[in-house]
C-alpha cells in the first residue's frame, strides 16, 4: 500500500522522501516485493537529490536471479542488500546451500548481506532458522520479528526458552524492524493501546517484557557496532602492515613511496603557501578597508568642521549687521 494524506489521497514519490527525510531519516527501503526494478530506478534519482540512501529489499525467486539486484544495490550505495529469499526447500539440508550460494554471491559483488525473518520465504520458520544460523556462521539477520510471534503463536509473557530462541536472532542481527505483533495479529498500534491502558500500562506484564527487550536489543546494537569497528580497525591495521611490508622488501617500491611522500610533501607546501597568501590578500583587502574607512570618517569629520565654522562666520556677520543697524 503506498503511503498516503489524511485524505485517503496517494501521496507523489517526492513528497514521499520529502517526508521520510523530514522525519530525521538518513534513508529509505525500496521494497521491490511491492514494487519492481523499474520503479526502484525512478526513486533513486529522487532519493539522491533529497539527501536519502536507499535500501534495497529482495525477493529472489531463484537463487541467480539475485545476482543483477545485488548490482542494482551495490550501484544505489545500499549499505546492504536485504533479503527476503522464496527458494524454499522444505529441508534444513536443502536450505544450506541455497543461503551459502547467496553469500558467495554478495562476496564476489561486493555488498553485504542480510537475511529477513518473513514469511513466505526461506527464513519463515524459527526453528529452522536457528538451525541454519548454526550450520552458516557467517549468515547475518535482519529481525522482523513479528513474523515469529505469530508463527510460533507465542504466549506472554515469554518463557525462558522462548527468549532463548529470539535472542539467538537477535544475537546475529545486524538491523531490525520495530513492528509489535500478537500471537493473533503481526501489527499493533502500540501507542494507542498504551493510552488506553493509561498508568496500568507500566505494570503490564507484556508491557514490561516488551520494555525489556527493546533495551535488550539496543545494547545488542550498540556491541555490534563495537565489534564492527574493532574488526574494520583490525582489518584495516593488518592491511597497511602487509602493504607496508611489502614496499619496505622491494626497492622499486621503497623508491616509489618515497617519491609519493615527496610529492605529497611538495603539494602540502603549495597548499599551505596558497593558504598564507590568501590570508595575506585577506589582510591586506581588511587594512585597505579600514583605511578608507578612516578617510571617509575623516573627510566626514573636515565636513562637519568646514560646515560649523560656516555657521560660526555667518552669526558673526549677522551680529555685525544688527550693530551697525543699532549705531
């Protein structure tokens, strides 16, 4: 359903970013499960000039067909490519190699990767989610798990091994959707039943479980972002040794940096050079200014002067004209 006014009325594509970006958002999902590859090239452009990344969302009917959208992606600076994949083999076994084909794929292309909790599609099911996510280590999420609590008709509160389960999803998600669902409905309108709930709503079992998770999930997100950055720095470090290493073995290459380091040096000088005289002209343009400043307040001030002592001869002459009338 796209997004419409108070009205009823479909709101146009642009206005349609114009408000995600209003909201605060950095980006925005095009969901070509609702949409199509066409669609997506004609949000693009408009996403681009408002300031939005877009995300792309997939539903691979068969595993190749998932190579051009990863592309597709990869050329819109999707931060990742994410998944809602409809091959489906019935067994765990069947699903393995479907999931690692996928990865390989995203590897090769270049884009990162993550695979959504949904229905209809090869992440349907929690069990054999948790078990895929044990034979694929390397398998990242992205949790909706809405689709859970009502697939697994989950009681409330939940029990310890019920958590147990979600929070293996969550220990391997690295995005999430805040959809609150039921055992009977994937979608609630939580602030309207809060409201209605009034100050009851804080001792509500559900309520305070919910309250719960949601720190839980953002101490899991905010440990993700940690580790991330401390494997970029990682791999970063590891990276310039070997890159270091190498140019410090081979004389060609030694002889190279060193030229690389001399010209950089040479254009840092230019640089600053450039910076200096600038902000001598800068100097020079505020000193002349303040010099003609200062004659215009002079030639002001001479003005003034000229024009007092005019006024100064004229009352002389009149009082000598009232003198000679009286005498």
């Amino acid at each position: 359903m796209s997004p419409h006014d108070h009205t009823g009325e479909k709101l146009p594509d642009e206005k349609i970013c114009e408000l995600v970006f209003e909201a605060g958002y950095n980006g925005m999902a095009i969901d070509l499960g609702a949409s199509d590859v066409k669609k997506a090239f004609e949000l693009q452009p408009l996403m681009e000039k408002i300031g939005l990344t877009p995300l792309i969302v997939a539903f691979p009917k068969t595993i190749n067909s998932l190579s051009d959208t990863m592309k597709m992606a990869k050329d819109f600076g999707s931060p990742f490519i994410n998944v809602i994949g409809q091959v489906m083999p019935i067994s765990v076994d069947g699903m393995i190699p479907v999931i690692r084909k996928w990865i390989d794929m995203a590897d090769k292309i270049g884009i990162p990767i993550q695979f959504e909790t949904h229905r209809n599609c090869i992440t349907n099911d929690l069990y054999s989610t948790l078990q895929l996510l044990d034979a694929i280590p390397e398998m990242r999420m992205c949790s909706d798990l809405s689709h859970y609590v009502v697939d697994r008709e989950f009681w409330y509160p939940l029990s310890e091994r019920d958590l147990g389960m979600i929070s293996r999803i969550l220990d391997r998600s690295d995005s999430f959707q805040g959809r609150v669902a039921s055992r009977q409905q994937i979608q609630l309108q939580m602030q309207a039943m809060v409201q209605q709930m009034g100050p009851q709503a804080q001792q509500n079992p559900q309520f305070v479980q919910f309250q719960r998770q949601l720190e839980s999930i953002q101490v899991a997100i905010e440990a993700r972002k940690s580790n991330l950055i401390a494997e970029f720095t990682e791999d970063y470090a590891q990276a310039e040794k070997q890159v270091l290493n190498q140019i410090e073995n081979d004389p060609v290459l030694k002889l190279k940096d060193r030229d690389l380091d001399l010209k950089a040096r040479e254009e840092q000088r230019k640089e600053e050079e450039g910076q200096q005289k600038a902000n001598m002209d800068m100097m020079k343009l505020m000193q002349n200014r303040d010099i003609a400043d200062e004659k215009l307040e002079q030639d002001d001030n001479h003005a003034k002067l000229r024009a007092s002592v005019s006024l100064a001869k004229q009352g002389i002459n009149q009082m000598k004209a009232v003198v000679k009338e009286t005498s």
